[in-house]
C-alpha cells in the first residue's frame, strides 16, 4: 500500500530508529528520577513506569522545577547518552536507504538526545553529512512527545507543508510529537497497538527501514 502524498521531507527518530542505541534509557530515568526526589520535586509514590523520562521531566515542570534544577537532570541525561552512544552502530538498511534518498527529499533527524551527543553518534556511523538538519534537545521548547522539535524543522524548510513531510520512530512519543506538528507518521517496529493505547495513529507500521520508501513514492 503507498501513500497518495507527495512527500518532500523525512523526519527520523535517531535511536533504535536510524541507530541501534545501547543508552541504557531505564537507568536514566531512574538515576533522574532519584535526582528530582531528592529536591522535592517527586515523591516515592510517583508512578515512574507509566512515564518515559521526557514526560516525567514534564510533570516536574508543571509541578514547579525551576531552570537551574532542569538543566542538572539534563546534564545527567548526557551522562548516559555519551556513555550509550560509545560503539553504537546503525539499524540494518539504514546506509542504503538514506543514500536513496540524498537529494531527492530533505532528510532531519530530531532527537531528544543533547545535540552534541547526537552530532558525534552521527558522525561516529557515517550518516551525519547525509541530513539537512539534525535538532537535539536545545532546539527544543520541550522534549518529545511535545511537537517542538517537528515545529523546529517545519520553520526551518517553510517552503514545505506538515503534510508534505513524513516521519518515522520507534516510540509513541515520536508519534505523538509528529502528530502534533500535523505530520503523518510511520511506525518503526512498534505495534500498532501499543501506538493506538497511547493515542497515536501511525500511517503505517514497518519492520525494515527500507520500507520507508514504500510510502514517500506515489
């Protein structure tokens, strides 16, 4: 099945969407979630499974973090991205794909990953001179699943529309924050359950990168 769009822009997920991650992301959030109980901000009855460390952040915002304290949970947040980035590799097809697409559609990573972090992981396997933009989390008003990042990029390339983009990741919150932007997403390896039990609504799901292309000719 192919999309009836004229696609002119790709958005990519970077871990375990172009890059096989080793971050460790449990222990992130459970090493920023003990940094944010002991300032008060969270208690121990906080329901930390049904949070990814972006929407925990979040509730700590609404609750009433100040800048300072945000920042050193980011900080600890690079800690485990440069750790987990040390040898990672990409997702099988990824080389392939992206060299199909060079030049024929502006290709932008955006990331929840620090900007530098994402910037060396990219350089280290290869694929970091084939985009037009990579946005980190400093581009960003707030982490995915808020569509900032994807409203970044859209005022980036102006000449092309939200529906004249597709996205792709591997989580609910790059769906979410696709579908706030207005851009129609690809589910990459995640159900379409687990996707449709946290809202989201995928255009399509894949198993292979490669598939992509399924979906951006028509």
């Amino acid at each position: 099945m192919r999309d009836d769009r004229k696609c002119k822009g790709i958005i990519f997920d970077m871990d375990n969407t172009l890059l096989q991650s080793r971050i460790d992301f449990a222990a992130m959030k459970e090493d920023i979630f003990r940094h944010l109980v002991g300032h008060g901000m969270l208690t121990e009855r906080f329901p930390l499974h049904e949070h990814t460390t972006s929407t925990m952040l979040e509730h700590a915002k609404q609750a009433g973090m100040d800048h300072t304290l945000y920042l050193s949970c980011l900080n600890i947040a690079e800690k485990h991205e440069v750790r987990g980035m040390e040898g990672a590799g990409l997702e099988k097809g990824v080389p392939e794909l992206i060299e199909s697409l060079l030049g024929k559609f502006v290709l932008v990573v955006v990331t929840n990953n620090s900007l530098p972090a994402a910037l060396k992981a990219l350089e280290v396997t290869g694929i970091k001179s084939y985009f037009d933009s990579i946005i980190g989390r400093e581009q960003m008003e707030a982490l995915k699943p808020s569509p900032s990042g994807f409203t970044y990029a859209l005022n980036q390339f102006p000449a092309i529309a939200a529906d004249e983009w597709i996205s792709v990741g591997d989580s609910w919150i790059d769906g979410e924050a696709s579908a706030g932007a207005g851009i129609p997403f690809i589910s990459y390896r995640t159900s379409m359950e687990a996707m449709m039990d946290k809202g989201v609504r995928p255009i399509a799901r894949i198993d292979h990168i490669s598939e992509v292309r399924n979906w951006i000719y028509g």
